[in-house]
C-alpha cells in the first residue's frame, strides 16, 4: 500500500518485578504501530525513571539500559509522528515534574484542538518542551482543580477533541483512558497479578498475559496499591467511532481488536470481495504483509489459487542508502520483489488494502508486468479514501488523495491495471458486523464523528495532468 501510517503503540504493566523487562517486549510486539522512536517510564514508589531515544525498540534498549530502570510499574510508548516533529524532545513517555509531583504520559491517536489549546495555554504562560499534541494534556492536567490525579486528568481530557488513548504513571498510580469516541484501541490484561494495559492483545501474548477486556470508550481506569477503580470520566455521549483501518490495514493480524479477529476480518473482507469483484484469473498474488488475509479469503471465495509471487523485503529500516545511480521506482523495489517464473504468462489478481496517492501501486503494476504478467487486475480490500483522517493516522491532506478528485476507471488508467476495482462501503459493513454503527468510516465518506474547522489547504483537490492519468 502507499505509506498510510498509524501513529502510536502503548504499554502499561502495573505491580511486576521485572516491569522495565516486560515493558520492552510489549513494545517490541507493537513496534508496527511506530519505528521513530521508543521509550519506557517506570516507577520504583517513590520516583519516577524513564529513557527514550529515536530509533526502534531493539535499537533504544539493552541489557544495561533495562538494568537501570528499577521499578514495579511502568509505561512505554513507541511512535510515529503525526503531530510534532520527529525528533527526540518528542519522543514518549513524556514526562515533568510539577507541584503535585511527577508524572509520565504515553499517548495514542490525535488532538484535533490542540492547536487552539496549546495558544491559549502559551497566552496564560505555560512554557512547551516539545511541538506534540500530547503535552497539552500535561498542562490542562498540571494547571486543573482536583483533589485526586485522575480528577485533574479527567477535567484536562473533558477539554480535548480528536482520538486519544493514554496511560500515565505517577509515584504511586497508573491511569488507564479512552476518549469517549473509543477511536484507539486500548485492552486490559493480567499476567500473575499484575495488570497490563496494551494497544492491542499482540503485546499481551508475547509476555503471555491474558486478554480480560477493552478500555471503554470515556472510561479512565485507575490502579493503586491491589485495586483498580473505574470511572465514566467524560462528559460527552456520543456514538462510538472505532477506527475501522485498524481492522483493515494498521493492527496485526493475530490481535483481537474492538473484541474482533483482525485475521478473521481481513479474511471475510477477501471474501466479500470476491464476491463483489471477482475476475476470469490465474492467480490470486497478495501485496505482503497487510494484503495476506484479504488475498486468501477472495482465493477461496473465487477458487482462484492463491500464491505468494510478491516476496516483501523486512529488513528495510526507516532509511537506506540509495544508490548514487539512480534506479527507476527504487523506493518501491527495495521493499518488493515479484517472482518472475511464477508471475509469467498469467492472468494475475493482486489484492491490497488501500490506494492512497496511487504511485506505489502504478510502480507494483508495472513490476509485474515486466515480470511477464498477460493481465494485471488490482482488487483493493477497503473503499476509496476520498477524505484526510484526523484521529491518528497520517494520511495525507484531501489535496494528495487520488480517489478524492478522480474516479475507479482514472485511477485503473493512471496505474496501468486491466481493471481495478475496490470493497463497497456496505461491503465492509458487512464484514464489521451487527455493531457496524459503532466505526468511524470518515476517511471513505467525510462524515467525522467530533466536527473541527478544516484548513483550505485540507479543502484543496490535486490535479493531475492528463500524460500522469494515462501513464
């Protein structure tokens, strides 16, 4: 697919010796859900430690460095930057010392107000450390009325709009919450006492914690000394927005996500795919990883074999050296290989999760037919995104977007396909199930769950000239 990525992965263990040790291997299991930079913040009782550095989990900690981070209880983040530079004064936990002593913060998803927030809070003279949304929290939460953490933190999260689920360590507590859109996934699971708070159940089953339930969408969850106490903290009541592209690209497939399979879903997604777009085929070829499970599920859908004649490159870093001779569609090459003798003379169907900008999929067409391919059909497990997404996936602005300005058969045109056609809207609603009403399907449709003012720029469609549509 063409580089649509999700923000932030999170982690949280509560009352465990080997806290800083555990916490890694959560992040480890998450470390799809971002590769910038990686961080854990751990409390012994009395003070609180942290570490992060920019780069991957295996990279930011050693031996020495989990050595030194003492403690029963901690968080980690691992991220993808949407808002904030990518760099070190950004990375999570983000953690301060203010009047009521020291606390830690690891974020998942979008503050759509931040903007507005951070101005005024900046007008009444808070100092910022960093150029990310999640500081604001730290400050309406510094700055709130309350006896208690949690209530300063619940009257800072009531100011927020956009998607955010967090987990923040102080001396003495971990505080698990979900904004009341339920937009992020958060799960709850318990290893040998010890509470575990997780982006998704992939992290609970490498450290072999047991999956109990999802964070509730408006619900803070606070866990002190041997009990967890939960509070309804928002003050809002609106319908539940799950993101739904966490089902179709962003979670990994062996994870339970909003109660669901992943794979069970990507695979029926295939399914109904097949039914609704299938073609005369050879083979049935997946883009690697995401477009596996959909690949197999329309395989079995329409009989067609299905093969994996597209070998994915997993060693590819966040930076390469390129070349200084330049080699045409390098990006996309580095990461894609087809096998030519399987690919050649036949009829193939590749399966992939979206079509963001278009390139990477004009660049994947053209590989398989120099590969021999006789026709190329392309079937896409998701409808057009027509719409930028604001709640924590960095796509692109509207302006960048190709199905927002151009239609099925442009696009299959401007990619080199012999046909091409993608999952209907109802479709995926199908799939979803019977809580269908409950996703936020926004980057297909342009109905956003929480209003915001869009920039112009946000407004803008892309042109492109008529040689670019016709390859």
């Amino acid at each position: 697919m063409d580089e649509l990525r999700e923000d932030c992965g999170i982690f949280g263990i509560w009352n465990n010796a080997d806290a800083a040790r555990l916490t890694y291997l959560g992040l480890y299991a998450l470390q799809h859900r971002g590769q910038e930079s990686a961080g854990i913040a751990i409390s012994d009782g009395t003070k609180l430690y942290s570490y992060k550095q920019m780069g991957y989990v295996n990279d930011v900690f050693n031996e020495h460095v989990l050595s030194i981070l003492h403690g029963k209880n901690a968080i980690g983040h691992v991220r993808y930057s949407t808002y904030g530079a990518s760099e070190l004064r950004n990375a999570q936990p983000f953690a301060v010392e203010y009047k009521n002593g020291s606390l830690a913060i690891a974020h998942n998803g979008n503050i759509v107000n931040y903007e507005a927030i951070r101005s005024r809070l900046e007008a009444e003279g808070s100092i910022f450390q960093s150029t990310m949304d999640t500081e604001v929290i730290v400050h309406l939460t510094a700055k709130a009325e309350g006896e208690t953490i949690h209530d300063r933190l619940a009257s800072a999260l009531n100011e927020l709009k956009g998607a955010y689920s967090i987990v923040l360590l102080t001396e003495r507590e971990l505080i698990a919450a979900r904004d009341p859109y339920g937009f992020r996934p958060l799960v709850i699971g318990e290893l040998n006492g010890s509470l575990v708070f997780a982006s998704e159940t992939c992290a609970l089953d490498l450290i072999g914690a047991h999956y109990i339930r999802d964070v509730l969408a408006g619900e803070m969850i606070v866990v002190s000394g041997d009990s967890m106490r939960s509070y309804m903290f928002s003050n809002k009541t609106p319908r539940a927005s799950q993101c739904v592209f966490e089902h179709i690209y962003f979670a990994r497939p062996d994870s339970i996500i909003f109660g669901k399979s992943v794979y069970s879903i990507r695979t029926a997604l295939g399914r109904i795919l097949g039914m609704e777009s299938g073609v005369e085929a050879d083979m049935v070829v997946p883009v690697p990883d995401s477009g596996v499970p959909a690949a197999i599920g329309f395989s079995q859908q329409t009989g067609i074999p299905f093969q994996m004649a597209l070998i994915r490159n997993h060693y590819v870093g966040r930076t390469f050296i390129q070349p200084h001779q330049t080699i045409r569609d390098f990006n996309v090459k580095v990461k894609l290989n087809p096998i030519a003798e399987i690919i050649s003379g036949k009829r193939i169907i590749i399966i992939d999760d979206s079509i963001v900008r278009g390139t990477t999929s004009k660049t994947l067409v053209k590989m398989i037919r120099d590969a021999g391919a006789k026709e190329v059909h392309m079937r896409i497990s998701s409808p057009p995104i027509d719409y930028s997404c604001y709640y924590g996936i960095d796509t692109p602005t509207r302006a960048e977007l190709i199905s927002s300005s151009h239609t099925v058969k442009e696009i299959e045109q401007f990619i080199g396909a012999d046909s091409l056609r993608y999952m209907s809207i109802e479709g995926l609603r199908k799939v979803v199930g019977e809580d269908a009403d409950n996703f936020c399907y926004a980057c297909f449709t342009g109905d956003y769950p929480e209003p915001f003012e869009l920039t112009k720029r946000d407004h803008q469609l892309i042109l492109f000239d008529e040689g670019s549509l016709h390859g």
